[in-house]
DNA sequence: CAGGGGAAGTGTTACGTATAACGTCTTCTG
DNA sequence: CAGAAGACGTTATACGTAACACTTCCCCTG
C-alpha cells in the first residue's frame, strides 16, 4: 500500500505487484517484451490500474534529460489566428508523443518577461513567431533548438524558419485588383515591425510599379479596429491627390475597422472602394459585404513549424519550402469605377 | 569548466566559483543572506553569469516535489475569449511565481486525448472550464487541485467555481429589451452541452414570464457564423406565430451569423429587429450596427480563476461571489415597432 | 579564559524514474 | 550430458537540485 496522502510511486506499484520498480518501468514502459511474462507484466498493469498511478514526470524528465514538451511563442492571442497554429502544431507533435506548451507574449506595455521562467517547463525546443518580437531576446540566450515562423530567413543567424508565402499573397491581391482596373491605392499597414509586414509592402509596391499610372499611398495603424478606424479615415479626409479606389489592409482586422471609417465617410464597399484583407479570420465573413482577403492557413502553419522542429530534435533536414496561401474573393472588391 | 556540449549544472558553477554545489543553491535560490558572505555570493552569480548557467527545471520538481505550474483547459481558441482569460489568469500567476500551460481540447471530431499526457509538463493544479466537457473526464481522475470556470457549483463535487454572473446578465438583456417594448422574443442557443447557456436560458425566460403577453421562441446553433446564419434562417421563415421583434442570441459569434440571416430575408437592424449578444468581442463593433451585448471581462475571469487556485494550493478559502458583467448597449437595439 | 553564539560554509541525502549490468533457472542442442 | 542460449527477472546507479545537519572559525561576553 502507497503512503497516505501522496501520489502512488512505481517502487509502490512494484510492491502491490510483488516485482521489482525496476520491472515496473519495463512493464509500464512497453519495453518489456522478451523481458518479463506476460503474466507478471498483467499483474503490474492491474496493480497501476488499481493504485492510480501516474508516472512523476518531472522525475521522467531528468532522467531522459528530455521532455517531450516544446514552447510555441506566439503574440497576444488577440484573434483565432495562432489558436490555429497551436492547433496544428500540437497535432503534430502528438503524433510524436510531444506536448504543447503556449506562451502569448504579454499584450500591451513592457517588455515580456523572461518566457521560459514564466512556462516553469523544461523544454526540447521553441517555436517562435516573429511578431512576439519582444519576447525573442529570452529566447536567444538558451541553446535549445528553434524554429522561427514568419522571419527573415537571411535574418535568423542559422535558426530555421517556416513561412507563409506572404509575397505571393501582396502578389495576388495587386493582380486581382490591377485585372479589376484599379490604380490608385491605399495600403492600410499594420503599425508593427515585423518582417512579414515589410514583405507585404515590397511586394505590394514592386507588383503596383509593373503598371503605368499607378499611385500608392501608405497609412500605418495599430492592428485594431479602432486604430483602422482613425488611420483610414484620417488619410482618406487629408486631400493629397487622387482619391484611392482600392484599400489594401494587412489584416481582417483592420479592414473592418476601415470598414467603420469608409462607412461614416460614406464611401460605399465595393461600389465607392475596394477592400482587402489578410488571414481570413471568422471576421471576413461577418463583414457586410464580406471580404475579400488573403487566406493564412493556419493550421499547416503550426504543422509545418512542428514538423520543421522535430526534424531539427531528429537530426533530419526539415521540409523546405514557403506554405502557399490563397486569395478568396468575396463582395468587397469590384471593377474600379471610372 | 564544464563539459563540452552539455549544459553547465549547479556543480560546474560551483567549481567556477571555487565553492560547493550547496552554496551555489543558496546563492541563487536567494536564501544565502547570514549563510554566505556577499563577495562569495557574487562570485557565484558571476560564475554563473559566465557560464551561462540555468537551472534544470526537471530537477528542481523532482527535488521540490511542486512546479509551480499550472494547467489551463479550455475550449478551442476560435474566439480570442479565451486568449483573455489565459492572460488574466498567466499574470496572477506571475506575481506569485507560476506559469500557466494552456490546454485547448482538440477542435472537432473525437474525445480530447489526455491533457495531462499532452502537456508533459508536471502540475500543480488545474483550472477547467466547463466547456472544455470532453476533456473533463480525464482530469476527474487525478486528485490535483482543481478549480471550474463556468461551472454549476452544486455540481461540481466540491471543486472550487469560477463564476461570471451570466445570469445577471440575461436579466440585464431582458431588462433591456423589455423597456424598449419588445414582448416577442427568439433566443438564438448555443448548440453546447453546458451549464452556463443553461442558465441564460432559464434566466431569460424566468425574466420575461414577469411581463404579461411574452413570447419566446427558442432556436439552436453551434457556436460558428454559419451555423448561427441558418438557424436563423430556419427559424424566421417557419411561419410560426408572431414574429419576433428581439433576437437575444448566446454569443457575439452566433450574432454576427444572424445579422446575415437577417440582412438576407431583408429585416434591417435594428428598425425591424433589435439584436444582442453576449462576450463583446472585438467583432461586436465591426458589425454594422454596433452589436449590444453583455460584456464579459475575460481578464478578471481568469485573474480570479487562478486567484481560487493559489488559494486552494495555499490552503486558504478562495474568494466567493460571481464576477459582474455588464450591458453595453450599442446600435443593434431600438424601441419595438408595434 | 571558558564558552556561547553567529557567520560562513561543506557533506550528504532524497526526490522518482529509466536503464545498464548482472544473476538465476530452465530448456535446448550437439 | 556439457554447456550455450534464452526467459525472467533483480540490483544498482545516475540524472540535478534543495535542504538538513554538521563543522569550523572567530568574536564577544562574563
């Protein structure tokens, strides 16, 4: 009989059993094949069974030296977008027996504290997205393998990265609203420094300058409704050359909080003005008219960065290659009206 | 020096600094004042600093038998709700040196795999919210300390609850929509098995039975835009005696699937029907008009959670009473036309 | 000058697990 | 029938840390 009052160990599921412990871990380790009978190894299992017993896993963890467990570094989870990452990624690894520890960088002022004492976990491996940009100058000092999502691969000193094909999308959202006749734009950026956001206007630009006569205007806003409210409507009520006929956002976010602002200027969507947006988040849809926007898949996001790092913990080369992503045109962009 | 390769352990400290491996605890461990002179103590730190040490987590569990680190069980993260109630419930735990893992039960198909095999991580406590339901089963099985957001207290078997008075603020929606004179109502119900929508649901109709010539409709959803949109839909074409002039839906998302219903049979919000929520979530402003809903303060919801776990864990009585919401009346609601 | 007591440490142990290394006993083979 | 090869275990150990129980030195007091 265990102790009273404390967690069954397995030196007391051996006594129960009337084995060794050490029989116990074979057993309960599904290491025993060849080791122990069949019968002896059914007595420990109902003795397990019988006395609760679950292994000490912080006892596991030094032994093996490993855990198991790697940290995703995400930002504040402000919309469902890395709650898709998390998903995907922890399919992933509990296909390898691996778990998923989160860590949401701090929303708001300060500088995030140090991520690994606030997780309390001994880790494997990190999983960082660039936007937690605060929370990387921990992370760099540890030596544990990291994947980078949604960085500069040149930029990363050596530490792989896995990202979307977020160029691709700029592309297409130009493509799309150049074939509708569109030339005068406002791209909508998102007020953070990220790398990906600066790949979004390069490319935006680079694939705008191909046509003649384009103009492109840029108005940075916090990623928030109300911070797209006031940025749009001020760039938009500041007379400085021809009206835009086309708004680029770099998130569903905030085009609805252009939205808000096109509607008190009130500019109509599509008719008056075409907009566009980047994740594809439940918000598109919820959109009247719903947008028409960039679609982030998510989930492959997390599987690719989990498979990405088990690979670097196996010793294998990881997957290489951006993760596509797909325009999806809705009633928010139309042919540009003369 | 240490040995190459490995990270460096107390001891390799200890042996930089000329010291034993206990007095390098101390020093670190902040418990050397009157046990260790100041220049030995900031040999050690200096060692430490030099060689980059960190102490191996796994081995401080075991050794302290606690980790000081929390479990988080919630629901998928579609909403950004729950990204609320986890910084709340990560700052607390902060000030008072623990970290919180999150465990989303998996999306979708299937029972939810054992949180506690996914987290890997060795816990202290678990904070649970009822939504969770599938993942609930295995965490009855452990007797860690535990504490239920969202929970029917009688129901519980003595676990600590976490409440939002969502009673209260079914009563405020009826309250509301009463004085506005609507006297026929549909509830648009969260399709989820669970206590808190039960509640709405009895407070709701409790509410209104009190005016004479109510009446209430009832239609489910699932919680998702699409879902809401054709339970709406459904429910509003039937030709089933008066129409309703208040449409009280369980959910900003559920909400949001209605204004498209709506717009789509050509009822314009909230001339022809005043709508409401309930979490105001950042997608309660982007709809057009402004959505009336009940504000749920996710931060203080998980701040208090984790507040009742330290206090079960440090054997105190946690703090008792439900956390107060409030109606933030916005555009979707207006005075009924008779 | 005896000895009490604080300062400044050190030696040792235990936490619970996984596994390497080592014993038996039985059975099979040549 | 000798001895090798399984089958079925056990014993012992290490992982890195925190903390208890000691020791030593020195200063102060009566």
């Amino acid at each position: 009989m265990a102790r009273a009052g404390t967690r069954p160990t397995s030196r007391d599921v051996a006594q129960a059993a009337g084995v060794s412990q050490a029989a116990v871990s074979l057993v309960l380790g599904d290491k025993w094949r060849g080791r122990v009978s069949e019968t002896t190894a059914e007595r420990v299992r109902e003795a397990a069974r019988e006395l609760g017993y679950r292994p000490n896993l912080a006892a596991r963890n030094l032994r093996l030296g490993r855990t198991r467990t790697v940290l995703l570094v995400v930002p504040a989870l402000t919309t469902e977008f890395f709650g898709g990452v998390y998903t995907g990624a922890a399919r992933v690894a509990a296909r390898h027996g691996f778990g998923v520890v989160l860590y949401p960088s701090p929303e708001g002022v300060g500088p995030a504290r140090d991520p690994f004492a606030s997780a309390q976990a001994a880790l494997d491996g990190v999983i960082a997205s660039s936007m937690a940009a605060d929370a990387l100058s921990a992370i760099r000092g540890d030596q544990l393998p990291l994947v980078m999502l949604d960085s500069d691969p040149r930029g990363s000193h050596g530490a792989v990265t896995v990202n979307l094909d977020i160029g691709d999308g700029a592309r297409q959202v130009a493509d799309h609203l150049l074939a509708l006749g569109h030339r005068h734009f406002l791209h909508l950026a998102a007020d953070v420094p990220s790398w990906t956001f600066e790949v979004r206007a390069q490319e935006l630009a680079a694939r705008l300058a191909t046509v003649a006569g384009t103009t492109l205007r840029t108005a940075a806003a916090p990623i928030s409704i109300e911070g797209a409210l006031t940025a749009t409507e001020a760039a938009l009520t500041a007379p400085q050359g021809r009206r835009p006929t086309a708004l680029v956002c770099d998130d569903d976010k905030l085009a609805a909080g252009a939205y808000k602002a096109l509607r008190r200027l009130g500019l109509r969507v599509p008719d008056d003005i075409s907009v566009t947006g980047v994740d594809d988040l439940g918000l598109a849809t919820a959109l009247d008219p719903e947008l028409t926007t960039i679609r982030l898949d998510a989930e492959t996001f997390g599987e690719r960065g989990m498979a990405a790092l088990l690979a670097v913990l196996e010793g294998r080369t990881p997957e290489e290659g951006d993760i596509p992503v797909e325009l999806v045109v809705r009633g928010s962009t139309a042919p540009a009206t003369p």
